[in-house]
C-alpha cells in the first residue's frame, strides 16, 4: 500500500484540507548514491544496486519521486547536519569538519523547527538518533529530542537492534502516535547511526548474504556485513511507513529521505583528484572526505500530497534545500530567513519535475578544508562540475552527464567554462569570507588505511549486473 498520496489538497494552495501538514525526514549515515535497490537514475543501472535489498525504500521512491543529481552539503556528517538545520552552506556556517563545531555562524531562531514553529506554533517537533551538532536540540527548537549524541552513541549492546535501528524506529513511531492523539502537526526528523562505523547488522541478516545473495556480489559491493546492516536500516525505515499508513496520517503527511555523505573509506587520503579509486560508489569515483561524486552524491527521494507518483528529476539538488522545501510547504515562504540559501523543490515535486527550482546562486559549492589532506573546492553547475585541488592547484573540469566516473579532465578542453566556474566559486568564498589562503596545511600525507579495489576495466559494470 502507498504510503504517499498525491489528490488530497491542491498542490500550489497554501490552504489545507486537514490542517498543516506533517513532515518526517529521514537521514541515513554514510549512505552512497547507489545503496539502495531503486536506481536514482532509471537509466544508469550503477545509479541502484543488485546486491543491496531495500525493498522499503524502493518502495518509497515508486510512491514519490527520486533525485537522481542530489548531494550532501559536505562530504562528511558535521557540516552536513548544520547545513540542513539551517539551511546554508558549512562556508556560510562557518563549519570546517566535526570538531570546533562550538562556535558555528547562525542565530538559533533561524533553526528549521524555530522557523517552522514561528509559522505554526502548533507543531512539536521532535529529533531522534544521532545529532552531532554545536548547539543543542532545544535550543534549535526540537521539543522530543536524545540529546547531543554523536556516533559511539548508536553502537548497540543488542544483536537484534544493531546501530539502534530499531529501537529509533519505534520510538518514533510512538512520537507520531502521540501528536496524532492530541491533533498535533509534526515535524519529526529520524537521524539513523547506520551505516557508520562500526558496523553492525543481525546475524541473520548477514547470512542471507552469505548464501542467497552471495552470487549478487559484485567487485565493489560484497560486504554481507555492509549489505546487512543497510538492509536493517531499510527495515527500520519501513516500520515508520508502515506506522504513518496505521495513523491514516499518510494523506498529510511528507517523508524525505536521504544521507549525510557518501560511502565510508579511508583509501584515498592523500591523493589527488585524479589518483582516487573506485569503491562501493563505483563508477563514481572515491568515497566520503572527498568531493568527488562518490563522497557526496546520495539518495534523495520525497513523497506526500500532491506528488505524482514514480516521477524522476535530474535537477541539481542538495540538503540544505530541505529547509527551504518544508518551510514552503507548511506555507511559510514569507517567514524565510534572509541567510537560507537552499531552494524549495516543492513547486518542482508536485510538477512532476515541470516546474523550475530557484536559487540564490545557480550552482552548488563544495568544499573538504580540514587540517588533513585532501584539500579540495568544487563547484556544480547544471551537467559540469569543477573541482580546485587545492593541495596541488591542478583544475578539473568533469562533465557529470557523460563521465560520472570524473575521468576526463576537460580543463584544458573547455578553458572558458573552467575559468568561469572557477570564478563563480571564488567569488562565491570570498562573500563568505573563505578564501583558498586559510588553508593551513597543504603537506600530502601517506593514506592512513591501505585497502585495494579491482581496476575499472571497460563492461565491469555490465557484466556485474547481469549475474
């Protein structure tokens, strides 16, 4: 049964039939662009995976619609999570990697729950799981919240609740009870430990990977334990759909799904743009801590009222777009922040992909500028991306719609655009107070794990995917 329908208000009123409406977001942790069953890209096939079973989230996806452009606003969870609190950039916030986090540039009325409760003081808003943030929930305006948890927080003592999955799950499905009881709107955000380290997945699970899905295998995604714990987590996901269908509250209510950054690896510390390798991203290249494809492109899928069905978008999109998105929904588009820079995919959803998204600034930016290598900027534009390896000051220009795999630096082939781009992004920085000088230290370093991943060899993923 669909969890979503798409008849019950007029997609463009900002009156609604049952009152405002609710909101659950859910956001997966070190979840790469092809971890789930459905593909994002109905044609790529790399964009979906035949070893990994999410059956819930395909389901999802086939009731609302997928993004198969869609990002993390940075290749590591800490600027991610602020940036969707508030719907700006890390450089806007002024967050550089998962520590110092104390001091980070924003007013905390201009959180997404304070915002959305100054539009309708009604809402509770509640945040599960792991929060990893340098303020707390209540002072974002989360009234049910776990405190300031952060990745150790979610290892779990119990073989059948591995990364807390489940135990978040129910608990969240009794937070929507609750509102539902007392005629409540709701924004709930489910911020799940899995899939980070350390892994953790029911044996049974893990099993089925080593036998019945064992010949799905393919040279880059092969771990029953990855498969397994991913698998759990689309479990957990599915007992909150099933819990929103039980409420009768589906009719009203909008789910959003996506990650925090891509893959979890270490391999590729220390090497240039064009050295990094293919893991369980692949054919995008490399993992989380870089911005190439495979460290911040995710899943990105929405459904709810007035969303047709199995509907797919190419538009670039990106996490702090989340913000904007539920504040126009709940008919707050005139109480927006000034600083929010993420734009609202609401008019795009309920087009069926028709109308246009509009932004501040027409391209995404990127950047990884910890004190470690690799140091790296990258701008988006439409089908072009441009990455400033900063440690090495080479240029490359990649055309995502032809090379997703970012091989063929078209820098020297296209000049201008690469100038152009460049341009936009420094400017970009430069309003904001970074520029590439800040950067401390440009020493490359030896990798800090040594792991080894089969060639890219021509028909790999062909022959991957018809085993």
């Amino acid at each position: 049964m669909a969890v979503c329908s798409v008849l019950l208000i007029d997609p463009f009123s900002s009156v609604f039939a049952e009152g405002p409406p609710n909101f659950v977001f859910i956001l997966g942790d070190d979840q790469g662009w092809n971890a789930l069953s459905a593909q994002m890209d109905p044609d790529e096939p790399g964009s979906g995976s035949v070893y990994y079973h999410t059956p819930r989230l395909a389901q999802l996806a086939a009731d609302g619609m997928r993004f198969s452009q869609a990002y993390a606003p940075a290749p590591t969870c800490s600027p991610s999570r602020h940036a969707i609190q508030f719907g700006r950039s890390p450089t806007s916030l002024k967050i550089f990697g998962a520590d110092g986090i104390e001091s980070f540039d924003a007013e905390e009325s201009e959180s997404l729950a304070n915002v959305l409760k100054s539009i309708q003081p009604e809402y509770v808003c509640a945040h599960l799981g792991k929060w990893h943030i340098g303020r707390s929930p209540s002072a974002l305006g989360y009234d049910v919240h776990d405190g300031m948890k952060m990745n150790v927080d979610g290892n779990s003592n119990d073989p059948e609740d591995p990364k807390l999955i489940f135990d978040l799950s129910r608990r969240s499905n009794a937070f929507m009870e609750e509102q539902v009881k007392a005629g409540k709107p709701f924004f709930l955000q489910i911020s799940h430990y899995a899939n980070h380290l350390k892994y953790q997945a029911r044996e049974k699970t893990i099993q089925k990977y080593e036998t019945e899905r064992a010949d799905k295998a393919t040279p880059y995604q092969n771990s029953p334990l990855w498969a397994a714990m991913n698998e759990n987590l689309d479990t957990g996901v599915g007992m909150v759909l099933d819990r929103i269908e039980a409420l009768g509250i589906a009719d009203n209510t909008y789910v959003i799904y996506t990650a925090d950054n891509g893959y979890e690896a270490k391999t590729d510390f220390g090497k240039p743009v064009h050295e990094r390798g293919y893991y369980k991203a692949y054919p995008q290249r490399s993992h989380k801590y870089h911005v190439s494809e495979g460290g911040i492109r995710v899943p990105f899928i929405v459904c709810g009222p007035g969303i047709p069905a199995d509907t797919h978008s190419t538009v670039p999109l990106v996490g702090t777009d989340v913000f904007a998105t539920i504040i126009d929904l709940a008919g707050g588009s005139d109480r927006m922040p000034d600083r929010v820079e993420g734009a609202s995919f609401a008019a795009l959803a309920k087009s069926g992909g028709a109308k246009p998204v509009r932004r501040k600034d027409p391209f995404l930016v990127f950047k990884y500028t910890k004190e470690r290598v690799p140091h790296d900027a990258a701008i988006v534009q439409e089908d072009y991306k441009l990455i400033k390896d900063i440690d090495t000051g080479r240029l490359f220009l990649f055309n995502l719609k032809t090379d997703i795999g970012e091989s063929r630096n078209l820098a020297t082939v296209q000049p201008e655009l690469a100038d152009r781009m460049y341009r936009q992004m420094t400017a970009y920085f430069k309003r904001l107070g970074w520029d590439e000088s800040q950067i401390k230290n440009t020493q490359r370093r030896r990798p800090l794990e040594v792991e080894t991943a089969p060639p890219v060899t021509p028909g790999l993923l062909e022959k991957a995917l018809t085993n």
